[in-house]
C-alpha cells in the first residue's frame, strides 16, 4: 500500500467516524444536552438591543 492509498484511506475513516457522529447525534444517542439556549449566571442580563429599529439585525453600527 502506498503512502497517497493510506492517507485515502485515513481520511475515509475521518470521514465516517464524522458521519456516524452527526447520524447518532440526530438519534438523540449523545443526550438533549443542547437543546435549549445555555443559560448565564444568575444576576447576568442579555446585552441591550441598540439601533433605530428598521433593521434589527445590525445594532447601533455605523
């Protein structure tokens, strides 16, 4: 087998490993660990909304 076979070969395996990761993470087989929005410590407010609100993805930039 050929060092260019090998590295084929490896990343084939890299690949697979990633695709059975995302198929088993579909399942719910990792747990519903990010299913919600991850929450701050107790005390922590969500940063203001700036802007003239026609268009309120972009904030107060300028």
């Amino acid at each position: 087998m050929n060092r260019a076979a090998r590295i084929g070969a490896l990343l084939v395996v890299i690949l697979l490993g990633c695709v059975a990761a995302v198929v088993l993470d579909q399942s719910g087989v990792f747990g519903d660990r990010a299913a919600g929005p991850t929450q701050g410590p107790p005390g922590q407010t969500a940063p203001a909304q700036g802007g003239s609100g026609g268009d309120p993805g972009y904030g107060d930039l300028k």
